[in-house]
C-alpha cells in the first residue's frame, strides 16, 4: 500500500509539475514575448471587417492573470471611432476600405460608426464599400462610401423595416404550459405576447411609429450620403427596385457592378500601385490596437470617466455582457472619489433586467450627481431598467434610432400546474402559517399571493416614475401618460421629454466637459471587472465544446430560443426589462 501511495504522490507531483511549467511558460512569454505592435507602412488602406467588434466596450480587468491570458486585441467600438478619428490626420492612411462587411451591432452604433466615417470623408481621404451581398442594416452603413461596389451575381436587401413578435396564448392553452403576468394595471401591450393571440391595434399603433421613427433616421442618412430624394428611396423601398446589381445602380444605391479583383485594382490606382503588385492595407482591429497602445495623452490631469453598461440588469459582479450591481456601483464610487474625475458619462445599451439592481445603480447616480455631473449617452437601447438607471443624469443624450422609455414593471411566473394535471402529476403543501409556502409551478397561483405581488410591482412601478417624473422635472401624470410600457426612438422621445439632446458618445463627452468647465481631458473607462482566472478558464475553447454542439445540431435561431428559456430562469425578483425583444430586418 505503502508503494502505491509513493506512486500515486508521484504521479500527482509530476502532474502539478507539469502544470505549473505550462502556465509559467505561457505567463513569462506574454509578459516578455513579443510585441505585438503593428507597424502601419506608408500609403496604407485600413480594412474596416466588423465581424469581431460586439460591444462598445471590451472590458477591462482587476486580475492581472485575466490581464495576461486574455486577448490583448479586443477591442470596442468606441476604440474603433477613436482610432478613425486619429486616422483623418495620420499620413500612413491614405483611405478607408469597407470589404464584405459583416457585422452584429446595432443601429444606432452604426449611427455613430457613419459620423465617424463621414468625419473622415471630409479630411480629403476616401471611403469605399465592397460586398458581396449587401443587406439594409450592413448598406445603412456601407452608405457613407464615397464609391460602393457590388458583386455581378450579389443583390442589395432595401425594402424599409420590419419587426416580429411571437405570442404564446394558443400555445400555453394547448401546452398545459401558463405563465401568470402580474403587472401594473395599464401596462398592456408589453405583456401582450402572454395574454393574446395576436397584436392589438393601439401595440401595431406603437410599433409602427417606433419603425417609422428609425426608418426616418435611416432613410435620410442614405438620402443625404447619395444624393437621392427621400420619396424616391420610398419608392424603391416599396417595389424592392433595388434587388439585383443592375437595379441597384439604376436606381443609384451602388455605383459600380464587377467583381472583387476589380474593387481592389481601383484601390491600386489610387494608390499609384501597380496592378501586379500587393498595396499596404492593416485591419480595423490591428490599426486599433496600434491607436490604443501608442496614442499620446494630452498632459492634463483631468479626467472625464466613462462608465460602460451593456446587456441586461442582473445581481451580481456582471461583465462585458450583462450590467451587475457590483461593477456599476464599483465604478461610480471610484469615479466620484477620483479627484482627477472632472466629470462622468454612462454609455448604456440595455434592454433593462433587475428592477432592485436599477434601484440601485439608480441611487448610486443620485449620489455621485450631487458631487460631480453625470451625462448618460444612450446606444442602441436604454429601455425600462436601461433608462431607469438613466433617468437622474444632469443631461441625456440618444441617437435618433435609439430605442428607449419602456417605463413600466412587470412580474412572470412559469406556471406548469396546467399541464401537471394532465400529465397526472399532484402537488400539495403543508404550512405552518396562511402564507408561509412560498409560489409553487405546481398549483394554480394563490390569489392572496398574486395580490402581494401586485402590490410589489404596482410600488415599484410608482417609484420608477416618480424618479423620471423627478430626474426629468416633470409630473408624476406626465410620465405615466407616456409609460405604460411604451417603447419609443430617440427622436421621439426627445420631443416627449426623455432625453435632452440627439447625439452620440462624443457629444455626451463634450457635454460632460462643458460641464465640469474643463477644455482639456483625458478620458478613463470603467468598469474593471473583478474576474477570476477561473472565469476566464471556464471561456476556452474546451468548456465551449457544448454550445458549439447544440448550435451545430440543432441550429443557431433554435439555440437563442433555448438561451432565452435560460434568460428567464434566471431572473429573479421584479423585473424592469423589455418583455419581448425587438428584432429590426
């Protein structure tokens, strides 16, 4: 036995041996190896590929093993427009190629992504646009282009928008399968998916302003980028004019038709390259990084603090993807105890999420406001908890596609009880006291219990309007009039009072500035997440094997819909979230 011990120590030495080398190898390398700088040559093209840039920010870290072992090259979107800025005055880059682009933000980033470009345009360099197939949202961007191309056998998706919403009353009446919506009493439309069959007229009212609304914004950016009259890009809108190459370039949404090889001739010829010879191009990413690692800040010591929340509001630390209380509040309380913070912008992109964690991320704003301003710049959504935790802010700023408000509070209940009864499945609760048993998926719902909960989300939905009716300076009327769960674009709800101004995260900055009355800043994001090396383990390839599978074997759109199941498993408590998401095609 004694033998085997010896054996199995050894084994289990060597093993912890090895590990350690392993991690120690790769530890000294990143900390010593090579720079990972890329040097831009002269006469140079940027290649702006979007497929790998998914948020506006792409985190930052405590740990400086996470530090380490993560991807020194991801990088945000905001990072991006920073490194387009400082290409308008670099004599390396010569113009700005948009090839086959591919992306998954959303609107109103690509809003700020055309001002970026069109900033560039106007330093005398150029921007072209190259693909294969073009759909609406990829040519809203692909627009700003000086000279868009398209492939001979591609085709161009311009038809205006569209959005879906599914409901489930049929379903959970045939399935056995009900979900018990408690709400505030007005709060219609937003629990409709649960409760009808199909769209109310006064939801189908809301929907199609909230589309017209974006395709507005939309529509007359392209208008403006290619000098076409806004009725006649209706006009190919409505008879899909625009649905194969030729059509496109009749009707002027493209202005050459040929394939790849000649796209990248032109560039040559610009360049003053010869056709048989490579011309210098870097990737977005790689020009990005080189902006992020060698840029020069200006010697002021003020400071103006950019706080990023995106994803849904949850409990917890959060992350790049998912708004947690202890990263938010973390970072409003170093930024308003930071001498050196002059002032702080909140770049939110959420649906909403935790109604108590936008409480309190809420309160957390109220204190920092009353030492330093805070500006809010909205992105793609700020609605219910996302404009919950926006509302108090000095000054909000949203693009017009924006979507924002969604100002109500509802509650969920997975109830299987239905469905039990039919399977010839029974559940009983024994109890010490009337209401000591807490809600079972099992039974019908407790009317006593439905009425507490009531009472919760009526009181949560009375003080989510009272801090927009006090942050906005409004009345309590005023806000409910435009609650009720109505989701609306940025335009619109600049008119209703809302926001303060249409811009984007630059302008918000500048505002911020002028605020605090300083003229020189550096900037400083927030959060730094306090992720542990086993976090970062649990995102390797390996312990990823299991999504990669269920997407492969049962394909993408059904894994969102089983990662929405989860969603809702998740969330606890009372919810100030979108109810539904909103899918713009």
């Amino acid at each position: 036995m004694k033998f085997l011990g010896n054996v199995l120590a050894t084994i289990i030495g060597l093993f912890v041996f090895m590990m350690l080398f392993f991690f120690g190898v790769i530890f000294i390398g990143a900390l010593f190896g090579s720079d990972d700088t890329v040097s831009v040559k002269s006469d140079s093209v940027i290649e702006l590929n979007l497929k790998e840039i998914k948020d506006d920010y792409a985190g930052k870290y405590k740990d400086p093993w996470v530090s380490v072992f993560s991807d020194k090259k991801d990088i945000g979107l905001t990072d991006v427009i920073n490194a387009i800025e400082a290409a308008k005055t670099d004599d390396n880059i010569k113009g700005i190629s948009i090839l086959n682009d591919e992306s998954s933000l959303g609107l109103a980033q690509y809003k700020d992504l055309r001002n970026a470009l069109e900033s560039f345009k106007k330093s005398g360099k150029f921007v072209w646009a190259y693909a294969n197939t073009y759909t609406q949202k990829e040519y809203y961007l692909n627009s700003v282009a000086n000279t868009i191309y398209l492939n001979p056998a591609g085709d161009l998706d311009f038809k205006g928008l569209s959005s879906e919403v599914m409901f489930f009353k049929d379903f959970q009446d045939k399935s056995g399968i009900h979900m018990e919506v408690i709400r505030h009493g007005k709060y219609k439309s937003a629990v409709e998916p649960f409760l009808e069959n199909k769209m109310s007229d006064a939801n189908r009212e809301q929907m199609t302003a909230l589309l017209n609304s974006i395709w507005s914004t939309v529509s007359s950016d392209i208008s403006k980028s290619r000098n076409i009259p806004l009725p006649k890009l209706n006009e190919i809108a409505n008879g899909l004019l625009a649905r194969t190459p030729e059509m496109a370039k009749q009707q002027g949404l493209v202005d050459i038709v040929a394939y790849e090889d000649v796209y990248h001739n032109a560039i040559r010829k610009a360049l003053k390259v010869k056709e048989d010879e490579k011309y210098n191009k870097i990737s977005i990413s790689d020009y990005t990084q080189n902006n992020v690692t060698t840029a020069l800040a200006n010697t002021s010591s003020d400071q103006i603090a950019i706080i990023y929340a995106q994803g849904e509001i949850g409990s917890g630390e959060g992350d790049v993807n998912t708004i947690g209380e202890g990263s938010m509040r973390r970072s409003l309380q170093e930024a308003r105890r930071n001498d050196d913070v002059k002032a702080i912008v909140l770049r939110i992109d959420s649906p909403g999420g935790s109604a108590l964690t936008s409480d309190l991320i809420w309160r957390e704003i109220e204190i920092t406001k009353k030492v330093k301003p805070v500006v809010v710049s909205m992105g793609n959504y700020a609605a219910s908890g996302g404009y919950y935790i926006a509302c108090n802010a000095n000054k909000i700023f949203a693009e017009n596609n924006t979507i924002t408000g969604s100002i109500g509070v509802f509650g969920i209940l997975p109830n299987f009880s239905p469905l039990a009864n039919k399977l010839g499945i029974n559940s009983e609760q024994v109890k010490t006291h009337e209401n000591a048993a807490n809600y079972s998926p099992f039974l019908p719902i407790d009317e006593k219990f439905k009425a507490f909960t009531l009472e919760g989300v009526e009181k949560i939905y009375n003080t989510f309007v009272t801090h927009v009716a006090e942050g906005r300076k409004m009345t309590f009327d005023q806000v409910d009039a435009i609650a009720q769960g109505r989701v609306w674009s940025g335009t619109e709800a600049l008119k209703l009072g809302l926001v303060d101004k249409i811009g984007g995260l630059n302008d918000a900055i500048a505002e911020a500035a002028r605020i605090a009355k300083i003229k020189t800043y550096n900037t400083q994001n927030y959060p730094e997440y306090e992720k542990t090396f086993n976090d970062l383990l649990s995102g390797l390839p390996f312990a990823k094997s299991k999504e990669a599978f269920l997407k492969e074997e049962i394909g993408e759109e059904n894994y969102l819909l089983i990662e929405q199941v989860k969603k809702l498993q998740k969330q606890k408590g009372i919810q100030a979230i979108m109810p539904y998401g909103i899918n713009i095609y």
